[in-house]
C-alpha cells in the first residue's frame, strides 16, 4: 500500500464527494499545503469510510481561503477512501484505520501510517486534529489522552463536554501525542451541516493560533469524563434491536442512553441464553462486566452502577466491527490541570 503524497491540493479534491476519492486520489494521501506560520496543523479525515465530516470541513476550510494564504501551513491525510466509495467504516478483510497507529504489526496499512508518523515527525507538527461523526445519537465532544494542559486546551476549544480515554489503542490522536497536543472531534452523525460548520469554524481557530494555551481551566468551564470500560458482543453471539430469535435483545431507543448519567438498574435489553454475556473491559483490558452490568430475573440486562454510556448505536455493522458502547464516569481534574482560585485581599 503507497502513501499518495501531493503538496497542493489535487484538481477536483475540494469539490469531490467521498465515494469520489479513491478515482481521485489513488489511495490514502497526505497533502501538505503551505502557510504563513509553520510547523503545520495536521488533520486526519475519512479514517473511517462512513464519515465524511471531516472531509467536508477541510472542502469548505480551503474553498475559504481559495486566493489567500493560510495562516498556519496545514497537513491534511485522507485514509480510507476504498471504504468511503462504498460508504462504509471499513471494509471486509480491512482493519479499523483508526486502530493502527500506534500498535505493533506488519500490516500494509501499519507502514502506511507509520510513514505519516515519521514524516509529520520530520517537518515538525503544531497540533492534530482527528475528525469523526458516529452513529447513534451522541452530542459533539472532543478526546484528548494525555492529562497535560495543551490537550485539554485544545479539547476544550471544541466542546465543553470533553474525554480523556487511553484506550482503545491504536487510534490515531494516541500516536500523534507523542508529536505535539492532540485531539479527536467527534462531530455528531454524519450529514448534519452542524457538524460540517463546527469542525471547519474549530480548523480555522487552530490556524489562526499563534501558540496552544498553556494556563490551567477554571473547572467550571469544562465537563471532563473518564472511559473506564469498552463494551463489545462477542463474535460468537447473536443480537439485534426488536426481536427475540437472539441471545442478546437490546431496547430499540438504547441509544438515546448516550452522554446521560443513567443509574443502576437502568435496563439495557434481554438476556435470551444463559450463556450469552456482554464482553465488558476496562482500559487494562481487565474483564468488568460483573461491575457494570447484572442479569436479572432469568434475562434482563441492567446497569449495576451509575455510569455514562457513550456511542450507543443501532447499526449493527458498526457493533459488530467496532464496540456495542463506551461507559464513562465524572472525572474531577488534577490539580496540575486547574486553575488556582484567586485569593481574596
């Protein structure tokens, strides 16, 4: 697999829909364009082939600034455009392109995204910004995997309501943290110009900045959630939405749960085979099931705690090729992320 490099944008890339990309491209490309300001911003869009937020925000960042120059020079790498021509997250026999970038392996698309790695490395990176939409019914918030106070400064630059999380690993914001700050924008489902205006209003603040903020946050002016455990069906187990010829039933409207403090005894689904379990992990890959959910009564599935669900989702692709959810709890800041109270004279 060849990294397609170009040093401006190619004919027809910022009017081009996603499923136009891999005839246009080639393949996953970096293109690096130049600005007033260096090191660059950097900008991973389309990691995931259903989402094309990303993709939109930086069409409408550049058609901006057709005929000026950018303030910051900028690196923008498109990824899975054969998944995008399909409109889908990946394709069969693909890995995830955003579980990649910082585990060991010798897959092609590994030394692909190492060779972004090390030439982002190389020409130096001001900051990176992973754009994403996902599929069940989530407000936009940003992620940050580092507790330094340029993450959270640039998190906080998109959303009030931001996630530290460490793993999964793999995902691209964790590689890039060991470059410069980084982030990961989840902007909502895609198609919704919301998202579009959001992300690309977020890209021309980061270009516009002469340097990240290095001053702690008031902790009123942020909502910081910790990820304490990753929720998948295993692959040997049958589920769905609405019908009971499967293991595993959950409610229709489950993911309405997502970014709510839902307390124990919250009921997720039905339990139709003793033997079938949520697989329930924490960020050490520890198996927590048992603190997070309880089976009752022969088959309901319930919270055993107070917790936050995030990226429920009833598209059962996704589940089975990602995660059922992500559960959170209320992080309070470290003291060395907050800001000190002014004392009184």
């Amino acid at each position: 697999m060849m990294l397609k490099i170009f040093h401006a944008p190619p004919q027809g890339f910022v009017e081009a829909a996603p499923e136009e990309l891999q005839a246009l491209l080639g393949g996953p490309s970096l293109i690096h364009l130049p600005g007033r300001r260096e090191p660059a911003l950097f900008v991973s869009v389309m990691l995931h082939g259903n989402e094309p937020t990303g993709l939109y925000a930086v069409q409408a960042l550049l058609k901006d600034y057709e005929g000026r120059e950018l303030p910051r020079a900028l690196s923008i790498f498109v990824g899975n455009v054969s998944a995008a021509a399909q409109g889908l997250r990946r394709l069969d026999g693909q890995p995830d392109y955003n579980r990649i970038w910082s585990v060991a392996g010798n897959l092609p698309e590994q030394r692909m995204v190492a060779q972004v790695v090390a030439e982002m490395a190389e020409r130096g990176v001001f900051a990176s910004v992973d754009i994403h939409n996902n599929t069940g019914i989530n407000p936009h918030y940003a992620c940050f995997n580092k507790l330094e106070t340029p993450f959270l400064q640039l998190a906080a630059l998109f959303s009030r309501t931001v996630v530290y999380f460490t793993r999964p690993a793999g995902v691209q914001s964790m590689a890039f943290a060991e470059l410069c700050p980084a982030v990961t924008l989840e902007c909502g489902q895609p198609g919704q110009v919301y998202g579009t205006e959001h992300a690309a209003d977020y890209l021309e603040a980061c270009l516009n900045m002469r340097e990240l903020p290095d001053h702690p946050l008031a902790p009123h002016d942020v909502s910081v959630f910790h990820t304490v455990a990753i929720v998948k069906v295993p692959e040997e187990v049958s589920f769905g939405f609405g019908r009971r010829e499967v293991q595993l039933q959950f409610i229709d409207d489950v993911d309405h749960f997502n970014f709510s403090e839902m307390p124990a005894g919250t009921h997720f689904g039905w339990q139709h085979d003793p033997q079938a379990w949520l697989d329930c992990r924490d960020e050490y890959g520890n198996d927590v099931g048992e603190r997070y959910f309880v089976y009752k009564d022969g088959s309901k599935i319930e919270l055993a705690t107070t917790v936050m669900p995030s990226m429920l989702t009833r598209d059962e692709r996704v589940i089975r090729q990602d995660c059922f959810c992500y559960l959170m709890e209320r992080m309070e800041l470290p003291p060395h992320l907050q800001q000190r109270p002014v004392e009184k004279m």
